[in-house]
C-alpha cells in the first residue's frame, strides 16, 4: 500500500506550486493552465524529481479533466450553440480540416505510424473555449459580431473535436480498419446526437417537476454530479474518451445551470482537481527530448502548421466579414489550450503517440496559447470599427499597474 504521508504532501506541493505559478502567470495576462503545466516540468523527474510515480495521481488527474470539460459543457448552451449561424459552422469546419491535415501529414513525414499520425491531427483541431473568451472579454469585444463567431465557431470546434478524438482513441485501441472506423464513428455520433435530442428532453422535465421531492437543497448539485459521472463511465464503456461523456453531461445540464447555480457550485471542485491534471501532463514532459536538433525542429514546424491551419481554414470560413475582421477570427481560434493536451494524454496513455511526439504536443500548445493574447491585442487597436475598444486599450495602457 502506497505510503498516504507522502501521497499527501506530494498532492500539497503540486496544488500549491501550480497555484502559485498559475497566479505568477495571470499577473503577466498570459493563462494560468500554462502556469500549471510548468509547474509539472519543474516537480517532474526530469528537473527537481519531487514528485514520485503513484497510480492514484493518474486516477486523480482523469477525474480533474472530466470535472473540466464537465464546467465548459455547463458553459455550452444547445440552443446558443444552433443558433450562431452559418459563418460560425463554416470558421468551425474549416478550422478542422486545416489543421487535421497538416499535423495528419507532416506527422507521417517524419516517419510515425497512422495512428501517431492521426492523433497528432486530432490535437491541432480543437480551439480553447476558455482561453479565447478571456482575450476577448480583457479586449472588451464580446458583444462585436466578430466576438460571437470567433466563440460560437470555438464552440462548435470542440464538440466535433471531441467526436475526431473519440474516432482516433478508439482506432488507437485496435486495429485500423473502414469497419472500427465507420463503427466508432457511429457510435461518436450516436452518442452525441441522442443526449442533444433525448437527454435534454429528460433533464428538462426531471429539473422541471421532480426535484421538489429531494429535501437536500443540494440536490441539484448532487444529481448533476452523478450525471456527468455516468455519462463519462458510459463514453468510456462504448470506448469513447470519458471526456466526451462529461462534456455532453454539461451540455445537457446547460439550460439549468443559471437556475440552480451548477457552475458556481463546480468551481470549488474545478479549482481543486483540474491543476492537478495540468501538473501531470507537465510531468510527463521530458525537456532532454528538445536536446536534439531534430525534435526541436520538428516541434517549431508543427506549432507553425497549428498556426496557419487556423489562420487559413478559419479565415477563409469568416471571408464574408472582410478580410480585417477575417484575420482576427483566424488567429481568435489559434490558441489550443487544454483540448490539445487531453488528445495527446490520451495518445500517451494508450501507448499509441511516442514521449517525443507528447512533448512536441505540449510545445505547440504552450506556444499557441502565449502567442494569441499579444497579437488579437494588436490586431484589435487596429479596428477601430469595433466599437469602444481602442478607448478601452488606451485607458488601460495609460493606467499605471
């Protein structure tokens, strides 16, 4: 039996130097998941070596990124969801391909199997919700047309995101064949098109009518709690990432989420299990890796076709607006966040993607998260057609810290 002093204390020193370094970051307007992931590098065996090998870790780690996508389902409206339009589902499928093809390909290249092949496109397809929402809110833009289809294409590239990574973690359980990849497929599509369709039906009239009979006022909460835990067992039976399954619980819960205040209530569970997850993915970076020429190489190219399989397929999907406002939804949907990594953890964790290939990963996403606030800043001050913004910019630039 592991020893529980020092599970303890290293659950203590990984919450508390992701925290810190999460906040260190904030301070200097960049994400705190980036924070979280260096810190994981920093306690990791391959700097400090703080932190030993335990199996709870990992079980700790999964239930922090299901809690995750859990919140950004909750954040995740059905209805909003149909209703950004045509632009939004053409910048979202656009900026799927692009970038699915350019990892897809140069991954096969530089000589990895299909399946390496296919999960390094799967990490370059899906946008941050979170991290482009909070550009835009610090840019005071999220009421400008442009805003809402940066956000309800980012929307719309996660849940099929979500779908490409549910194929590409059932292909990496098996063999490849047009049968397992019609047969995932089907069962990706099934799942989410049922719980869309059926599952916000039940949720509706079981929140509507049925919840006066529980006499705990948490009862809610509670009930939400056992869905998105079912849902996520439930992908995970069918062989669908069980991140899928927390997403779609959320996403059905949505619609309630004002009313019973179930995103309010998951942000002390949020804040306490998902840096854990940023902190073991940092820990199984193995920067020696970048002591080779060739793997830097490599992880600079792919974060530059991550760059413009965004700035290419997302502009050319948002043309309609011009060309100006075009250039800021490509480079609104560069930044890939904690989706990028989830893929690449679950490639790692199947034995399917090589340590190298994860640590490329994890550099182009770090890269593509700290490149994005500073140049949607600059195009912003650039458009004044969008309103009130550049007063904004130029109030707070002129505010000493």
């Amino acid at each position: 039996m592991e020893n529980i002093t020092g599970i303890l204390f290293d659950l203590f020193l990984m919450f508390a130097v992701a925290k810190v370094m999460g906040e260190l970051f904030e301070r200097a307007r960049q994400p705190a998941v980036v924070g979280e992931i260096l810190a994981g590098i920093i306690l990791g065996p391959h700097i400090l070596n703080l932190i030993g090998p335990s199996h709870f870790y990992n079980v700790l780690a999964e239930i922090g990124v299901i809690i995750l996508l859990f919140n950004v389902g909750l954040h995740t409206r059905t209805d909003e969801m149909l209703s950004v339009g045509p632009i939004s589902l053409v910048v979202a499928l656009l900026g799927i391909i692009f970038p699915f093809v350019f990892g897809y390909l140069y991954t096969q290249i530089i000589a990895h199997s299909t399946v390496e092949a296919m999960f390094i496109g799967a990490a370059m397809v899906a946008t941050s919700v979170g991290i482009t929402a909070r550009v835009l809110a610090d840019l005071g833009i999220l009421d400008a047309k442009v805003s809402k289809v940066i956000l309800g294409a980012a929307v719309i590239d996660d849940i099929i995101g979500l779908i490409v990574l549910a194929v590409v973690a059932g292909l990496g359980k098996g063999t490849i064949s047009y049968v397992t990849i019609g047969l995932v497929l089907f069962e990706a599509i099934a799942f989410v098109i049922f719980l869309i369709i059926i599952g916000r039906r039940v949720m509706y009239r079981f929140f509507g009518a049925n919840l006066n009979v529980f006499k705990s006022r948490n009862a809610p909460f509670t009930i939400a709690i056992l869905i998105c835990l079912g849902l996520s067992a439930v992908a995970s039976y069918i062989h669908l990432a069980a991140i899928v399954g927390a997403f779609m619980a959320g996403m059905i819960l949505a619609e309630f989420n004002i009313q019973f205040r179930l995103s309010v209530k998951t942000e002390s569970l949020y804040d306490f299990l998902v840096p854990f997850f940023f902190v073991m993915m940092g820990k199984q970076v193995d920067l020696s890796i970048f002591s080779h020429p060739s793997i830097i190489g490599a992880a600079l190219i792919l974060t530059i076709f991550a760059i413009l399989g965004k700035l290419i397929g997302c502009g050319l999907g948002a043309l309609s607006l011009g060309w100006k406002q075009a250039s800021l939804v490509g480079v609104g949907m560069v930044p890939r966040g904690e989706v990028g990594l989830i893929v690449a953890s679950i490639g790692l964790s199947l034995g399917v993607i090589t340590k190298d290939l994860y640590s490329i990963v994890v550099f182009m996403v770090i890269a593509t998260t700290l490149l994005t606030p500073p140049v949607l800043r600059s195009l912003v001050v650039k458009m004044p057609e969008l309103e009130g913004v550049g007063e904004k910019i130029t109030e707070e630039e002129e505010t000493p810290e």
